[in-house]
C-alpha cells in the first residue's frame, strides 16, 4: 500500500513538517489538505462531531481513526474504544498520542470482535467507495454489532459539485481522488458520498433503521443505523 496520508499524518507528529499535503481529483484543481485538521482537538472539532461523540454507547470502534482526534476524546471521557486504521504509520501516530487500544485492520475483512458502537466520522462511510460495495460494508458492519448497536457516520451530497450537470451514468457521489505528499503520488481511489434518501433506501435495504440526528448548514448530515427488529 502505498501510504501518503500515513507518511504525512506521521511526519506531522513526529517532525512537525510543514510539507503540503494534497489531493487530486477529476472534477477541478488540486485542493491542500490540511494535516493539523485530523490533530484537532475537542474545542476544533465541529458540531456534527460532538453530537456524533455525544451518542456514543457501550464499547466503540473508530473505524478510519486516522490520527485518533475522536478516540482520544472518547478514551478522556472513560469509553473502552478501540482506535482502527488500516495503515500502520496512522496507527503509530496514535498510539504515541496515547491511544490505549489501536488496531492495524481493514474493516472490510475484520471480524474479531462485535461493538456497541461503530464511528465513522470525517465521511468515514466514503470508503465503501461506489453504492453496491456500500450494500457489502453495511451487511458487515451489520455482524460486528452487539445487539441493541449503532452505527455512527456522517455524510453528504456532493451534487453541487456538477453545476447542475450530474452525469447520467453511475452515481454522482462516487469520487475519485489521489494523495500527493513530498512530490510522492498515491492510487487513485474511490470515496463515496451519499445523499439522505438514497442512503435511508439502502440502509432499509440491509436492515437498518436510519435516523439524521443533525445536519449543518453546508448539507453535511450525521445519521445513526441501528437493525430493524425483524432483521
């Protein structure tokens, strides 16, 4: 794996660089990334955030931890959460930044231990990456949920991003983007961002129950999952 945001997010802790981080996309310019964003602390963190912190439950896995801003926070208020990123240099930030219980992991195939609670913030559910693989996470999420559970992550639509000239195939959310730290260049990947209506039909899809606990004012919306009782 070729780990740009890693690199950065640890050279950041660890050297305090000032090297750029950047990402690509097809749609216009290159836009900086900044790293001190994903070292925020609570005060930095917005509302959306909190109000996802404040419905934590029980014990918490932070999916796509990044540098562990969130986990640390729920650690401080006495939470069992385990911090989950695939990438080990990630993973290194945090537990030098003093997360107890880290894990190097792609969600994807991870199945070692169920939860109250799965967060996924900073539009965390964007690595489905295209609808019919978001239908494969959620079913896994699914079984990683103690009963009662709930899945935590926000969300948005992005058909602003078209002008009004949303292509007619595939779905517009699914963007492509690519790291670029150091003159060094990752894969290009795919992030997933999902509007409410869609996402509510999918979820009912996979037996869920979807709630929008909060929206701000640039349509960025917080929802919560939890499994339909005949399901």
């Amino acid at each position: 794996m070729n780990d740009v945001l890693g690199r950065a997010l640890h050279d950041y802790y660890h050297n305090n660089s000032a090297s750029e981080l950047w990402i690509h996309n097809l749609y216009g310019p290159k836009e900086l990334m900044p790293i001190e964003a994903y070292f925020r602390d609570e005060d930095d963190m917005p509302d959306l955030e909190w109000v996802a912190l404040n419905e934590c439950k029980g014990t918490i896995l932070d999916i796509g931890a990044g540098a562990g801003s969130h986990a640390l926070e729920l650690q401080k208020r006495g939470f069992e959460v385990t911090a989950m990123d695939i990438s080990p240099l990630a993973v290194a930030v945090m537990k030098a930044r003093g997360i107890n219980d880290t894990l190097t992991a792609d969600i994807f195939i991870y199945n070692e231990k169920k939860y109250d609670t799965l967060l996924l913030l900073m539009n965390g559910i964007g690595l489905a990456g295209t609808m019919e693989t978001l239908k494969n996470l959620l079913l896994h999420l699914k079984s990683l949920l103690n009963e009662g559970g709930q899945l935590l992550f926000d969300s948005s639509d992005v058909a602003y991003l078209y002008e009004g000239k949303i292509p007619d195939s595939g779905y517009h959310g699914e963007i492509k983007y690519q790291y670029e730290y150091k003159n060094q260049k990752g894969d290009w990947f795919t992030w997933l961002y999902i509007d409410e209506q869609s996402l509510i039909k999918i979820a009912n899809e996979c037996g869920f129950k979807m709630e929008v606990l909060y929206e701000d004012e640039y349509g960025q919306y917080l929802s919560r999952l939890t499994t339909l009782t005949n399901n």
